[in-house]
C-alpha cells in the first residue's frame, strides 16, 4: 500500500504564550535545531536558567508519553509523514497551505492537552480542507469545553481518545460527524525494557511520580501510595511522591532496580459534558487545602450536571509491563484491558486485602508469572506501534 501524506502538529511544552514566544523566537528565528542541548552552565543562573534549559532541551520531558506517540507515528512506514511544532509559528504559518488538500491530518495530546487557546484561534484553518482530521486530546477531565469547541469548529472527523468507550460516548456523543476511536497509551518497548533479571533488583517496591491534584476529586491513588509509604518496611522500598515526574529514560532505569511498583487508575471520577465540576473544584481548591469527595459533596459541586467516571489505564501502568515489575494497583476497569490478578496483583480500596497481596508479591514463582504474563501481553498487543496501525487501519476505511 502507498504510505498515506500526512501532517501531525505536536508541541514541545504546552502551548502557553511563553512558550510560544520562545520557540518562534529559538526554533522560527534563529533556526535552532531541536537536537541542540542547552549549555550546562544555563542551569547554574537560577529559576530563569533552569527554565531555559526546560524550555531548549524539552519541556514535556516528564511526561514520556508525548514523545512515545510522536515517535510511533514517525517510525511507521504506512504514513509519508510532515511535522510541525505548533508553538513555533514561523512554521505552523508556513504548513497553512498545506491544510486544504493533505489527505490526513492528525493533532498530538501535545497540542490539544494543556492549553486550546492556538488552536481555537486558527480552527478556521482546518475547516475547508479535503482530508481527514484526528485528534488525539490530553488530559481529558480538564478543559473540556475548548476541547469540545475546537472539534466542532474545525469539523474534525476522528476523536481519539484514551477514555473507555462508555465514558467517551457521554463526553463526545453529542459532537456531530465525529467518530470516537479508543486510543489509549500503551508501551513504548524501545525504552521500557527488561535490563535486570528481577532477582538481583535492589528494591522490593519503588515508586517515583507526582501527586494527583487535589481539584481531581480522588484520594484513593495519594493515599493508597501514602498507606503504602508506611505499611512496606523501609528496606524494602523507596516511595517519592510529590516531586514530580522525572524522564522516561530516568523511569525506566528506575523501574529495573525495582521488583514491584504500586498505583491505581487515572483521571477523575467527576466527568462532566462541559468540565463544569472540575472547574469549580479548581477555584475551590485556590481557597482550600484539601478536597476530597466529600468537600464535592458538601459544596453542591455536582448539582443537576451529570457525571460519569473518567478513570483510564495510562501511560504509567505499560511502562512496568515492558520493564517486567510487578504491578501493585487499587482494583479497577483500567479500559477492560488489564485483569486483575493476571496482569497485575489488585487491591481493594479500602487497602483491606494488602498484606494479603504483598505476601503473593513476595512469592517469588507468583511474581515471575505476573511480571512475564503482563510483559508478553504488552509486547503482543499493546504497543505503541500497534496503536498506530490501528489508527490507520480505521481512518483508511
């Protein structure tokens, strides 16, 4: 088959002005590669240099996903492929002719995660055109109605998403002319990999990640990693919550010094059509230091909206699978894509059944049949390789 023409508009960073400004400036001015790395020395001046050099080198470096895709869809030989970093202007200006007559046009969770403002702005640009248009949002409990605005007003033909097909259904179903197509992250095996034999891995359960904002409305993950924080001797261990992501190549050297990790499903149980309960929930919590469901509850946050669960598999729970760790995790749906008790060891959300599972963790032939049942899965099934075939395969029809 002919590769298909294709344009895919990702951003380096979230869209914000700042960054907009500094890429047309860095990358549409002065034509600097995006292979070059910042100076060493950017570091030493502070917040400001520390942010330069986030800002050259990548700025969505902590959240691995982004370039997971981006490569995915690079590395395919089914697509001819253009791409264009929206924050740099210069460049997204330069494709606009292009946008009529390409057969395919497809938008990263880069572009479409964390700020809608650009491309809200230029969704005209999309709206004659004679291809197809994919989006693939981020972040999908934040910022809904943009999201929603933007595939209306540039017509787009696919929303894929990384929501279970039920609660897409209820969040985009009223989008008219646009098939939802489940997408949801999956394993980059060229980075997780299983470098250790698990037996001479140091850390019995590691975990390293930032802590779920409070406006999301759900504890169950911070507690649960908190609980365990206190419930795992401190030999066998080493839990940091709240200080952020760090690099997938970061992560996946961590997670081959580690025997298990630990987690729970993501995203929000307050998924409303508009985003209306998250965003009262946000300018709650600029009032407040802690909400919960409760404080949902109390404040009236619900009303009459009506919401469904938003909770998701992500990019975090296939990257133990490729590194061969056992994966600890609160029971759940996680996209009808992993089950319990095969692919991962699952614990009740009340934690009631822990000490039970850690002690089947802690069978050395239990955790090898779960660490090599989830690592053939994902190789097999769910990677990111095969998402994009899949993806193909579906606009192609």
């Amino acid at each position: 088959m002919k590769p298909i023409k294709a344009l895919i508009l990702y951003s380096r960073g979230a869209p914000t002005i700042s960054q907009i400004v500094f890429d047309t400036t860095i990358r549409g001015v002065m034509n600097t590669p995006y292979d070059f790395a910042a100076p060493s020395w950017l570091s030493k001046l502070g917040w400001t240099g520390k942010e330069i050099v986030k800002k050259i080198n990548d700025p969505y470096a902590a959240l691995g996903y982004m370039n997971d895709w981006l490569e995915a869809f690079k590395s395919t030989s089914d697509l001819d492929l253009i791409e264009c970093n929206i924050n740099d202007l210069i460049a997204y200006k330069r494709i606009k002719p292009i946008l009529r007559n390409i057969p395919l046009i497809v938008i990263l969770h880069s572009s479409a995660g964390d700020d809608l403002r650009l491309l809200l702005a230029t969704s005209h640009w999309f709206q004659d055109r004679k291809g197809k248009l994919a989006v693939f949002f981020g972040n999908e409990y934040d910022l809904m109605k943009d999201k929603k605005s933007f595939l209306i007003q540039a017509g787009a033909d696919y929303i894929c998403t990384q929501l279970p097909n039920n609660a897409a259904n209820f969040l985009y179903g009223d989008v008219a002319g646009t098939e939802i197509i489940e997408m949801p992250h999956a394993l980059n095996p060229s980075v997780y990999k299983p470098v250790a034999q698990r037996d001479t891995r140091k850390i019995k359960i590691g975990f390293i990640g930032a802590r779920y904002p409070n406006w999301i409305g759900d504890t169950v993950r911070n507690d649960f990693i908190d609980y365990c924080n206190i419930a795992i001797d401190e030999a066998d261990k080493f839990i940091k919550i709240g200080g952020g992501n760090i690099t997938r190549e970061q992560w996946a050297k961590f997670l081959n010094t580690c025997m298990g990790t630990v987690g729970a499903e993501a995203g929000t149980y307050y998924l409303d059509k508009e985003g209306l309960v998250l965003q009262a929930a946000k300018r709650l919590c600029n009032n407040e230091s802690d909400l919960s469901r409760k404080i949902f509850n109390q404040c009236g946050l619900m009303g009459n909206v009506r919401c469904v669960s938003g909770k998701a598999i992500s990019s975090r729970h296939f990257e133990p699978m490729g590194t061969k760790t056992v994966q600890i995790l609160i029971e759940g749906e996680y996209n009808g894509i992993l089950k319990s008790d095969i692919h991962y060891l699952s614990v009740k959300k009340d934690f009631s059944n822990f000490p039970d599972k850690f002690r089947e963790f802690n069978d050395p032939y239990r955790q090898n049949e779960v660490a090599n049942c989830a690592f053939e899965y994902a190789m097999d099934c769910h990677t990111y390789e095969r998402r994009v075939c899949k993806f193909i395969e579906i606009i192609s029809k």
